[in-house]
C-alpha cells in the first residue's frame, strides 16, 4: 500500500513537471545551441571555398571576413526586422487568453529555418538560401515572441517573491541547455556521412529537437495564472494630497523607466553589435576556430548564465539592484575590451516590446558595426570591440542616475504580492 501510495505520488509528480514552462525552454535552446554551430561552420566552409584563390594571402583572408560580415549581416537584418509586426500580433493574441499562439508559432519558423539549413548542406545549395529561413522565422515572431511568451507565462502562473525566483530559474535552466548544446556541437559536426556532407547530423538533430518541442507545446504544456489583488501602483486616492503625491510617484517611476530603458539599448548595443561580430572573427587567424572549438567558445557565453545566477543570488543580500546591473555591464565591458588585442587562440505585450526595442535599435548598429570591422581589418581588426567596451560603459550612466534617484525612495515602491 506504501509503495503504491509512493508511486502514484512519484508519477504525479513528473507529470506536474513535464507540464511546466522549463522543458520546453530546455528543449528549445538545446536546439539553437546545435543550430548556432553549424551555421556558423557551414558559412565560414562556404565562403572559404567561394574566396579561395589558390595562396592564403591576406587578401583572400580579408574576402573571406568580408563575405562571412556581409552575410552574417543580412542575416541579422532579417531576423531582427521580420519579426516585429508578427511578434507584436502575436503577443495581442496572447493577452487575449491565447497563451500558446506566441509560443507554437515561433517554434514551427524555428523548425522551417533549421529545414532549410539542412537542405543548403544535403543538396549543397548557395548559402544565400539561408535568408529564406530566416525570413520564414522572422514572420512566425521569431525569438522577441516566444521568448516574451514564456516569461508571461512564468509572471502570470507565480506570484509575489517567488516571481522573480522562476525567472530566475527559467533563465539558468536556459544558460545550461545552451551550454550543455554547445559543447556536443562541435563532435556532432564532425559526425556525417560521405554522401551527404558534413554538419548533416548537427543540424538534423537540432531540427528534431525542435519538432519534440513543438509536441510538448501543444500537448503537455500547461498554463497557469496566479490572481493577485494588489497593484503596482495604487489608483485610488481619498484626498487631494494623495492624489498629487500619486501622480509625482508615477513621474518619478516614469523618469526611471525611461533611464533603465536608455541604459538598456546601449547596453545591447554593445553586446549584442559585438557579438555578431565576433562570429566572424573567430573564424579568422590567429583564432581560426574549428567546429569543436566553436561550440566550447558558445558554451563559455552560457556560462553568464550560471555566473550571474549565482552572483544574484549571493550579492542581492548586501547591494541593491542598480549596483547589481552596473557590475554585470562593467563585468562585459572589461571582457570584450581585452578581445581587441587577441594575439592567441499587458505582460505580454510589454515584454514584446522591450524585446522588439533591441530589435529597432539592431537595424542601426548591426550595419555599423559590420561596415566598421571591415574598413579597420588592415590595422586594428578588433577595433570594434573597443568601441563595445566603450558603449557598454556608457550604458551604465542612466542606471547609475536611478540607482541615485532611489536612494532614500524605497518607501514609494510596492511589491507585488500574491492574492
């Protein structure tokens, strides 16, 4: 009796966990982390063949960059520009009570992509016809919709303190399917058949891995929504002096809003402008990666995720959270300055919005930064990412002016608590 008491408990237990917002993020990014590396080969092993001219000159040297930043640039254009009519579409169907419309959607473009990408290897077409794929995932709303989607699902289904400790958590268990995805990658590329060509097996798991999370959406996922009865801010006022003193709170909320924002943006200007960069430049001697090293070096970015988990968890005690962001900013700031000397080896729709924020600021600096890599290959190839490091720096001002604005405010700010 105590044993089968035991098992019913065990098996409702799983079941509970199989229908939680995790798995799918698990699934998800394991997947992505196999599709990053192989792009990322294919393309270098395609312009190399495209630019090849006999002697390994710096001329053909620089072709190749400049083939692999021109591509990777339209690319980048493509997926951050498509997505933003259907994510913002969808996120409104998901406020609306469709809440896996903005998670189903993104994922059947994310499994048309990485079709695609099989194609180009298997019957060896131009890799141009990855923009197609792109394109195709941009329009089913593309990472800004399903990424939003899942943190709606996570602040709806919790409640109070513990929301932030989901959000957390959702973003470890998606730091860790991405390194662990990483660091297979590079052997799973090496794995092909002679016929049909290297990088067949990566990119054919990364694909059914996608449809076994497309399943698990629809089938196994399970929405949950927590009812709260208090407020951000409180609408009702009995005089006239709380009134007013409602209204200059909001102000003053409003200031900070709009200087985090700032400070957001330039933030992922710097990051995210370097990081495509830096796709091309692995590819490129002194570094001149392989595909293991490729995925060892995405899995060392998805370290940042299990580093800051830790470091939240353990410095949240002693300094606020505007000391928090301006650490974790100054933390890649320092990191990407020394890459320049390498010598070596409603819920739903404002988080879209946030999302698609980046996405708009992408269109100016993802061009920028491509255009001044190749103008500054002959003398200082890494000079963009001086200029990260410098952005990045900047981006800590506005959070250092809130952080300033908060002190001795703590009192004007609610926490959301549960019902």
């Amino acid at each position: 009796m105590i044993r089968t008491t035991t098992t019913t408990i065990t098996a409702q237990t799983v079941l509970a966990v199989c229908r939680r917002i995790e798995p799918l993020v698990a699934i998800q990014q394991l997947g992505s982390a196999l599709f990053d590396t192989a792009l990322q080969m294919v393309v270098k092993e395609r312009c190399a063949n495209a630019t090849d001219g006999g002697l390994n000159s710096t001329s053909t040297v620089d072709s190749r960059q400049k083939a692999m930043t021109d591509f990777f640039m339209t690319y980048n254009l493509l997926a951050k520009l498509t997505p933003i009519v259907p994510a913002i579409i969808l996120a409104k169907l998901g406020d609306r009570g469709w809440r896996k419309a903005p998670i189903v959607s993104p994922l059947v473009g994310y499994m048309l992509s990485r079709l695609v990408l099989l194609l180009v290897v298997v019957l060896r077409l131009p890799i141009q016809v990855m923009w197609v794929g792109v394109t195709l995932h941009g329009f089913s709303g593309g990472f800004s919709a399903i990424w939003a989607a899942v943190m709606t699902v996570v602040s709806l289904g919790s409640a109070g303190p513990r929301r932030s400790m989901v959000m957390m958590r959702v973003e470890l268990v998606y730091g860790l399917a991405g390194l662990v995805g990483s660091l297979v990658s590079g052997h799973l590329f090496q794995m092909y058949d002679s016929y049909l060509g290297q990088g067949t097996v990566l990119v054919a798991t990364s694909l059914l891995l996608y449809g076994l999370c497309l399943l698990y959406a629809v089938f196994l996922l399970e929405e949950e929504e927590v009812e709260e009865t208090t407020q951000l801010i409180n609408h009702v006022s009995s005089g006239e002096e709380e009134k007013a003193e409602s209204r200059d709170m909001l102000r003053r909320n409003m200031v900070n809003i709009g200087l985090l924002f700032a400070g957001g943006v330039l933030f992922d200007v710097g990051v995210a402008g370097a990081g495509e960069i830096l796709v091309s430049f692995q590819m490129k001697e002194p570094l001149n990666w392989n595909a293991k090293q490729v995925g060892y070096g995405n899995a060392s970015g998805f370290l940042i995720f299990l580093t800051s988990f830790l470091g939240v968890m353990v410095m949240s005690r002693w300094v606020s959270d505007a000391t928090l962001i301006i650490i974790g900013m100054l933390s890649f700031s320092s990191g990407i300055y020394f890459m320049a000397f390498v010598k070596g080896s409603s819920y739903g729709i404002i988080l879209t919005s946030f999302q698609l924020s980046f996405k708009v600021a992408s269109l100016a600096y993802t061009p920028a930064y491509t255009k001044i890599y190749q103008y500054t290959l002959d003398w200082l190839a890494g000079f963009v990412f001086l200029l990260s490091s410098f952005i990045t720096v900047l981006a800590t001002i506005p959070v250092s002016v809130v952080g300033c604005r908060l002190v001795g405010q703590t009192s004007a700010y609610q926490r959301i608590e549960a019902s």
